[in-house]
C-alpha cells in the first residue's frame, strides 16, 4: 500500500485528503481510480493479491508430503506433540484425497499417543469418510472405541477391517482383537459418542423476556441510542443477537476457530480448498462455506459380504449427510476460498468489508455498482471527522479491495466510482460500529485447579486476560451508544452476542455500554482523547461529567502532609478535572446533590478532595501541584522523576520474575520499590495496584504464599476504590486470591472468596459464567472439597 501511495501526485493526494463531506466521495474516487488504472504498479500489486496462480494460500502437494516426512520422524522419535504440529500443517496445504486420509490417520496416532483418545476417534472418522476402504484406519478406531467404551462399535470397527484384510496372519491377529472385546452385548455405551463430541463447544444463544421492549430514540447529544420502555433488573438479559459478518483476528488465526472463534482442539479441520482458515469442527467448517473432504462411493458393493447391521455401521460412519442435513451454510468464506492472497493479506476492516458486500450481493440486496451499500446497511460513520491521512488510506484500501474481488470471484462487480465510493462509506462504518468479539484466557495453557497446600514454584498466579479473537457487525447492537460508567455489559457465546444489565435500569433510561474506555481503567482526558480519536466524539457521559473518586486519584499523588489523604494533580488532570468540577457545582444549583451523586460517591470525593466541595459556585480552577484536601503543595515534576525511576527497578525484577529467578533478594527490591512509590503516589493510585500484583506474583514464585496473598488483597483494595466493589474486574482478581489462598492451605477464605467472584461473574454473565470460565466449577469445587462441603 505505502508503495501505491508513493505514486500517487500530491495534487491528487491533496484532492483525496480534502475531500470533506460524503458529497465529495465520487469525485475524489473517480480521480483516484482513474490513475491508478493508468499505473503499471498498481496491476501488478493487484494481481498479487487476486490471481489465485501468484497466491501463496492455495494447496501444495510438495509441502504437504514434506511437512509429512517431518512429521513421521518426529513420531518414530517418539516426540509426538512435534508429530502432531507437523501432520496438522501438512493437513492444511494437502490436495489429494488419499494423502489427505493418510494424514488424519497419522495425526490420529499422534493423537492417541498423547492420550487424547475422543480427539483421535475424530481423526479416524475423517479418514474413512475419505477412504472407507482404509482397514488401518478402521482398526485404530476400533482399538480407540474399546478404551472409550464403545464395545459395540469397537466390534463392528474391528469386524470392518478384518474383512479389508487379505493376508492370513493380519486377520488371525483381528480375530484375536475381537476375542479380547469384552462382552458388548451386556456393557454397552452410546454408539453417539463420536457425534456429540464434534459439538463440544455447542451453546444456544438465550431468550430475552417477552415483556422486555426496547425502543430505538435519537437525541441530539448522541444521535440513535435504545431505552428501555419498562423498568429492568440487574443482570437481565436485554438484546442477543447474531452477526451480520465476522472475521477472525491476524493474531488468533493460527490458535482459534476461523468461523466460531473459540480454541481450536488439537484435532483442528482444515479447508479443503484453500491454506488459510482452520476449523474446530466440521460444523464450523460447513458453516463458513467449505465443503468437507469426502468419497460418497457405494458401498454396498465393497461390503456386499457383511451383514446388513454391519453395512449400516460403514454407511453412518463414512458419510456427510448429517453433517449437511444439521448445519446451516453462512457461507462467508467462500467467496475468499481460491487460493489469492488478499484475505490473508489484506487489513481485518477490509476483509470483514468484502464479506459484507458479498453476503448483500449474494442475497441479491444490493446492484453491482454498490450504489445502495449504505442505505441496506443503514448504520451511522464519521467520514467527515476523519483525518486527512485516513481519508487516503479508505480510498486506496476500497480501490484495491474492488478490484480483488471482481478479479478473484465477483466478475459481475463493478470497478466504478459509485461502487469505491460506497466502499469507502463501509469501511467508515466498520470503523465504528464494529465489534471486538473478544474471550478471557487464563495465564498458561489452561486453569488448572491446585489442590490445597500445594504450589508449583514455576507456575505464576492463576489470571484472567482478555484476548481479541475477532471483529463483527452487530446491526442492532451498533445501536447502543457509549459510556464511561456503563450500565450494561456485553459478552460472546461463540460469535453471538449477549448483553445483559449491571445495574437495576429504570424506564426510559439509555442502556449504554463501553467501547472500551471505563471509569477505573483510565483517568477522565485519557478516556476523552480515545474516544475523540477512535470514535470521533466528545463523551459527555456521567463519568466523564460528573466528580468522582475514581478519576481524581487513579493518576494522582499524596499530600506532603503524610496524616492527610488528600490528592494532588498535575497539570493536564487538574484541567479536565476543573469542567467536570464546573458542571458539578452549576447543576447543584437547581437539583439537590443526590440526585446527581450518590452518597456513596459523594464521600468518595470528599475524603480526598473536600476544598472541592466547599467552594462557592462559578467558574473555578483546579489547581495543580496542591492538595485538594489540605491546600498545602506538592512538587508534582520531582515525585514524578522518583516514582520512574522505581518503577524502572521493578520492570526490571519482572524481567527476572518472568525467567524463573524470583527469590527473597528480588523480593526484597520489590519491597523497596513500592515503599517509594507509596511516598509520592495517593494511595488510591492504580500504578500502586499494579505493583501490588507484581509483588504478589514475585511472592507466589518464591513460595512465600503469605506475602503473596497479603500484596494481592493491597491491590483489590485499590482497584475496589477505582472500579466499584462488584465490578468485573475485581471478580478476575479474586480468581487470583482464591488461587493463592488455596495454594497455601487457606481453604475458609480460597471458599469465601470463590463465592465473592460467583457472585460478581453471576451478575455480568448470568447462567453462562461457568460455560466462559471452565475453571469456575473447578474452583469451586477444590475450595468446597478443602472445608469438607
């Protein structure tokens, strides 16, 4: 792209840059497209992108038999996770049927070598759905399906293959397998097993109550928003909606599935017909448009000899009816399935705009120019307040992404100025209204429960933190406008979205949730400028308008004075602070003050700022450099040099932290680091939680479980003060409490707090908390187990 851009003439660069309104968009695309037609370069670089024969996405025989070889030694060397990496890799770039079926038999060894025997029996039933005459195939399922359980299907598996033997010895050696399944007819499990296992993730969106209506209002501060049109409990469901499109993150496109986005099982399907999506099961797999590997031959005249029950069993195992008959076809990735580069290579906000005009043009809503993109769509965009370097981009990025899809597999697509033009008007709209689809991991591979007592010095803390999978539109749920002390929350079953209220929500009130920025994670102008950047608006919510504790210490220092608990700002704080300050005191003028600010609040502020609240009415300013409480002053710019230089030390014991040399000396730097920041911050200040935890981390290595519980605890305390006592964000740092107490025996308070965060992840994920936190149920039944529930 910078290539292109390179190439452009500055009259015309200046042309695009000034295009200020949507009324201008035909002619500075025009202009653009016109030249870029003309230009050598651009062919090239567009022909890259969309001639599936230059591609780098498409399927290698050559690769495949290597990354297959590889494979097969690290096997023989026993080294099975290698072998498992190598076959999956060779899966994803093989062609041919018969190398496909060879492979997922390999991967089922390797599988079945690591102990994932559910996992293995998948792999098998991909083989013979390719290959129903593979006997090696057949008999490792049936092996599989005796360490399961299943003793009837382990028979028939068995019975199968014996029939493809034709050497003597080999059908003495089944025969003999048969003899030593036990007895099926009198211990039989479900012949279903395998079925219900390629649905392990499967969860149904819930129901919002009948008598709960929402209403869509326009107001002129923020434009469309939804009220409710009754009152609404805390924790209701309120809207659930599935995507109009997604697509997965760059990053998460090796480790999640390319259509659900959950994690993908080591038993991942890959597109038949193209290198790049990944599936966690052949459901996703159909879903997203591919079609499965298969060989519908008939095989009533392979297996005429066997009895009819037999037969049967050969036909449900090999064939793709069911898959087809219980899914659904999205079918967004088809259009990207042909081996061209573009998908790959192109940004998520432009691939996510190809499948929204590919899903409208193949649902015959809209013409082939485009020319009614945005009125279909009909969702808000802030072209205008873009910036001029954005403006450029959007144009260059919607010519090229045209042109890729006319080229790869929309013949029909016009390359016009109308359709650029509406192109860019989508991508302005993804801009924002698009979704993050985003899951919580804990830290290390998974949570795993640790039993009371017990500590591994090189496992860290049990975390939670919040990963980005994916990006989708969401028609109604763009509709919700911002706030900076929300009071709905938003969560993802698979790629559906549910949002459910936080607090109890009274008739015609706005439901608003955050775009990110919140009350606790960052101080109020930090919160204003992101939004003003991403967003392109001026966020007068209640966070952002009205004092409260929260935004006056999270970045703040201490008074000189060490028995006052006062707060000083520096500069830039205190002149976001004084509007808020100003609005506060004009709006006390005719309302009483609790109707504005809650007592709760009210004392919040009064503890580290009262001069604030006993100042007569006008126009006032905070001052910075002096105490809010006390009036005495601070040298803000030295507390600020001393508190870099300890936070320095300990960025540099996290470092030794996170290589495995924690001891009592990193402890003790630790210590001195916190002591100097406790001297210059408020107490109440995040960078002081942050330590906190690391400390807490630097405990918890060096197994000294009672400094790492008492140094978690310090640091909830001050993000309790930040976020509120029931915020989400103190139920993901109880979760590290709850481990560190059990891990040193303290199974009374591991219990009391797993029922703390119980409580906390209830009222923001409902019934679904234990579906998104699998570690949950096993947390709390290790702290049930420890005080003998």
């Amino acid at each position: 792209m910078e290539t292109l851009k390179s190439r452009i003439p500055e009259h015309l660069v200046q042309t695009v840059k000034s295009s200020s309104s949507v009324d201008d968009l035909l002619s500075s695309s025009s202009s653009l497209l016109s030249f870029l037609v003309g230009l050598p370069q651009f062919h090239q670089a567009v022909s890259e992108l969309a001639d599936p024969d230059l591609g780098c996405c498409g399927k290698s025989q050559e690769s495949s038999l290597d990354l297959k070889r590889r494979g097969n030694l690290c096997f023989r060397s026993r080294s099975f996770d290698d072998a498992l990496r190598f076959y999956s890799k060779a899966l994803r770039v093989a062609r041919d049927n018969t190398l496909l079926a060879s492979l997922f038999l390999n991967r089922a060894n390797a599988l079945h070598n690591l102990g994932l025997l559910e996992e293995s029996l998948r792999d098998c039933h991909r083989a013979l759905r390719i290959d129903p005459c593979y006997a090696k195939a057949w008999f490792r399922r049936g092996k599989l399906n005796t360490l399961l359980g299943n003793y009837k299907d382990s028979f028939r598996d068995i019975t199968v293959s014996m029939s493809l033997e034709s050497s003597s010895a080999g059908k003495q050696q089944l025969q003999n397998e048969l003899l030593a399944i036990p007895d099926f007819q009198n211990k039989q499990t479900s012949e279903n097993t395998l079925w219900t296992c390629l649905y392990f993730w499967s969860v149904d969106l819930p129901n919002v109550q009948s008598e709960l209506k929402l209403r869509c209002v326009s107001t002129k501060e923020k434009g469309r928003g939804m009220v409710s049109e009754s009152d609404i409990e805390q924790a209701s469901v309120i809207h659930v909606e599935e995507p109009f499109c997604v697509v997965i993150s760059k990053s998460c496109r090796e480790t999640h599935c390319h259509f659900c986005l959950n994690e993908l099982p080591p038993d991942s399907v890959p597109c038949p017909s193209c290198s790049v999506p990944v599936y966690c099961s052949e459901s996703c797999q159909i879903q997203s448009g591919g079609m499965l590997s298969t060989n519908e031959m008939d095989k009533n005249s392979i297996f005429h000899n066997l009895p009819d029950d037999i037969v049967d069993h050969i036909k449900g195992v090999t064939s793709a009816v069911r898959y087809y008959s219980e899914t659904e076809c999205v079918q967004e990735h088809q259009h990207e399935c042909r081996g061209a580069n573009w998908p790959a290579v192109l940004p998520s906000d432009a691939v996510l705009a190809g499948r929204v005009i590919m899903k409208l043009i193949n649902q015959g809503e809209t013409a082939m120019d485009l020319s009614n993109l945005h009125e279909k769509l009909d969702l808000s965009h802030s072209y205008s307040k873009m910036s001029p370097e954005s403006k450029l981009e959007l144009h260059l990025l919607s010519i090229v992404l045209i042109w890729c899809l006319n080229k790869s597999c929309c013949p029909d697509l016009s390359v016009c100025e109308a359709s650029v033009s509406q192109t860019i008007i989508l991508l302005s709209q993804i801009k924002v209204n698009s979704m993050a689809i985003v899951r919580m991991k804990s830290s290390g591979d998974s949570f795993k429960c640790i039993p009371a007592g017990n500590v591994s010095a090189k496992e860290p803390i049990q975390s939670l933190e919040q990963i980005r999978v994916g990006q989708a539109l969401y028609k109604i749920g763009s509709l919700f406008n911002h706030s900076c002390k929300p009071n709905i929350h938003l969560y993802f079953l698979s790629r559906g979205l549910v949002m459910r209220t936080t607090e109890f929500v009274p008739v015609g009130c706005p439901l608003e949730l955050s775009y990110g920025p919140e009350v606790g994670k960052w101080d109020c102008k930090d919160r204003i400028r992101f939004l003003e950047e991403e967003y392109f608006f001026n966020c007068r919510c209640r966070g952002c308008s009205q004092m409260n504790i929260s935004d006056l210490v999270i970045n703040g220092y201490c008074c000189v004075n060490t028995s006052c608990t006062g707060v000083v700002l520096d500069s830039s704080v205190a002149a976001c602070e004084s509007e808020k300050l100003n609005h506060f005191l004009a709006a006390a003028k005719s309302l009483d003050h609790h109707f504005l600010v809650s007592e709760k609040v009210y004392a919040g502020v009064s503890e580290v700022a009262s001069s604030l609240l006993i100042k007569p009415s006008g126009s006032l300013h905070i001052k910075a450099d002096k105490c809010l409480k006390c009036g005495s002053r601070c040298e803000v710019e030295n507390s600020h040099i001393e508190v870099n230089k300890a936070w320095n030390h300990l960025r540099r014991v996290e470092e030794l932290m996170n290589s495995g040399r924690a001891n009592i000396s990193v402890l003790s730097d630790c210590l001195r680091s916190i002591a100097v920041l406790r001297t210059f911050l408020h107490m109440y200040n995040k960078d002081i939680a942050d330590a906190e935890d690391k400390v807490a981390q630097a405990c918890y290595l060096a197994a000294e479980m009672k400094g790492a519980r008492e140094h978690c605890e310090a640091s909830i305390k001050i993000l309790k003060r930040l976020y509120g006592d029931e915020h989400v964000v103190i139920g993901n740092e109880l979760v590290k409490l709850a481990s560190i107490q059990l891990a040193s025996g303290d199974s009374s308070g591991a219990w009391e707090t797993t029922k703390r965060l119980s409580q906390i992840f209830s009222k923001y994920y409902g019934s679904h908390a234990e579906t998104l936190f699998s570690y949950l149920s096993c947390l709390k039944l290790e702290a049930a187990k420890a005080v003998n529930l």
